[in-house]
C-alpha cells in the first residue's frame, strides 16, 4: 500500500508564506515525478508545480517567481515553497506521484488527501 501524506497547509494574510510538505510511505521501489495540484471551488484541478527524479522543475505561470518545488529523495518527500501569496491562491492542494511499486513493474499516480489553502486579502 502507498500513502502520500500532505501537511502544511493553512490560512495566511496575501504577501504570506506557507511550505506544504508531501511524505510517501508504502512498498515502493521508486518514485519518478512529483507534483502539485490546486483546485479551486467551482473550478477544475489545476497543476501547480511538477518535478522529476532528477530535479528539474516547471510551474504554472500564475506561480513562477513566487513558489518553488523541492524533494528529498532520501526521504521520499516532495515540498512547496509558496511565498507572497495571493487571494486567488486559495484552493486545495494535492501532492500527486507517479510511483513504481516493484523492479520492472508499471508506474501508477498516486494522490494525497489535499490540504486547504486560505490566503485572506
């Protein structure tokens, strides 16, 4: 079983930071890109933020210059750093993997339970 385990989350006046932290745990053998999604009320699941394995990084452009995604392979943890944040920020975020669970074996995307996002003006 895989479980990806977001925190972080919160309400934060604009101009704010918040870092959402995503935790994987489970029988995997790896884990190959990473993301974030918001979804706002009456909208549709937007991406936010995605990286590889490898480390490189692509953003929404309503979010470049003012967040930034990192991982620790080590532990198996994805972040995102939100600064200067914005009323339109608000929404759920989902942390998203997509996860090999054994040598040679497919890759499936995983979600996490979403954490709320309230950014106040």
């Amino acid at each position: 079983q895989v479980q990806l385990v977001e925190s972080g989350g919160g309400s934060v006046q604009a101009g704010g930071s918040l870092r959402l932290s995503c935790a994987v745990s489970g029988s995997i053998f790896s884990i190959n890109a990473m993301g974030w999604y918001r979804q706002a009320p009456g909208k549709q699941r937007e991406l936010v933020a995605g990286i590889t394995s490898g480390g490189s990084t692509n953003y929404a452009d309503s979010v470049k210059g003012r967040f930034t995604i990192s991982r620790d392979n080590a532990k198996n943890t994805v972040y995102l750093q939100m600064n200067a944040l914005k009323p339109e920020d608000t929404a759920f975020y989902y942390c998203n993997a997509a996860i090999q669970r054994r040598l040679g074996g497919p890759q499936f995307s995983y979600w996490g339970q979403g954490t709320q996002v309230t950014v106040s003006s």
